[in-house]
C-alpha cells in the first residue's frame, strides 16, 4: 500500500494528543516532509511502530514534560525522530531494549507496566521495511528514536535537485 509519510504520521501522533494532554506532557509536531512523498509499506505495521513508540515517551515521560516529533527526508529516506524528557536509559541497558521482553529498570517496569515487547515489534518492523530504527539516550535528559524507512522516489518527493 502507497500511502503519504506525512500524513500518516501527523494521523498517528493527532491520536496521542489527548493522551498527552491528560498527562501534562506537551508535544511538538514538525512535519518538513514534502506533503507528496510517499512509502510503499504495511500500513498496520508501521502505524504500529509509531505506536510503540509514542506510546513508550508517553508512559516513561514524567508529567511537565515535552515530546518532539521531527518528519524529514534524509537523502532517500524517511526519517522520523522521536524525542522524550523521561530519565533516559542507562548505556549497559540500551544494548538490549530492543530484545524481546527486556524491560531496563525492573521496579519503574512493575509500577509503568508492560511486557517488554514493543520495542522488539518495532525493531522487527521496520527491518522489514527495508529500515532502520536507532536510539539515543542520556539518563536524566531523555531518549530519542529514530527511525528511516525507504521513499518510494526520493527525487520526486523532495522536488529538490540532486
Ligand atoms: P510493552 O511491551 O508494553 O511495549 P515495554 O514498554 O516495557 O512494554 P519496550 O517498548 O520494548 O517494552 O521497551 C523496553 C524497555 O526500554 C522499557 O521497559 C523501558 O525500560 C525502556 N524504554 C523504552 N522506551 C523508553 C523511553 N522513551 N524512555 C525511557 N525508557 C524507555
Ligand atoms: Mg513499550
């Protein structure tokens, strides 16, 4: 299925929106994607990477906090970054989030929830697609995920010269 990066992702992070709200998190949305680009993908799946997530800087950011949402291209790529102010994840755990049912710190994980798999769904996903998803993290300032997945023509998308 073809369908519009941008508008697929500005549809997903719409749905966080009150969620957000209730919590006391803001969230910023930059869409810097031609409104034309297009990825070829399993609609379901990938809506589900974006949820997982969203849904993860949603439960491990703290009230007062903010989430940033980037949707840009990067050379034939999508890229799409998502940036919390939750506590971040220590280096000797950040190896293994993307294991299936790791879960980093065991005493947040029984009071936040979960089972350890989204991250894994994700993961698995997104390679799928021909992607990649990547983390950054810093404990105590927060965690961004980025993920790339394919255009269909990037040429055309970006109407720019290459
Ligand atoms: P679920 O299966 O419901 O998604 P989960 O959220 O625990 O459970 P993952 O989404 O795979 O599982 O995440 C794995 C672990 O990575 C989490 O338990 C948490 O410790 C850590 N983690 C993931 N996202 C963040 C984030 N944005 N900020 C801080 N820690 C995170
Ligand atoms: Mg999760």
């Amino acid at each position: 299925t073809t369908v519009y990066a941008g508008q697929l992702l500005a549809r997903i992070v719409d749905n966080f929106e009150i969620e957000f709200e209730d919590k006391g998190i803001s969230c910023s949305f930059i869409n810097n994607i031609a409104p034309e680009a297009t990825i070829t993908v399993d609609p379901d799946r990938i809506t589900q990477v974006f949820v997982n997530l969203l849904g993860n800087a949603l439960r491990y950011t703290p009230a007062g906090g903010s989430i940033k949402v980037l949707v840009d291209e990067e050379g034939a790529d999508l890229l799409v970054s998502i940036a919390d102010t939750g506590p971040g994840i220590a280096a000797d755990h950040l190896a293994h989030i993307f294991d299936r049912f790791y879960r980093a710190d065991e005493d947040r994980s029984r009071e936040t929830g979960g089972t350890g798999l989204g991250l894994a769904i994700a993961k698995e996903f997104v390679e799928a697609h021909s992607g990649r998803i990547e983390v950054s993290s810093t404990v105590g300032e927060g965690t961004e995920f980025t993920v790339r997945i394919p255009l269909d023509n990037a040429d055309h998308a970006s109407g720019k010269q290459r």
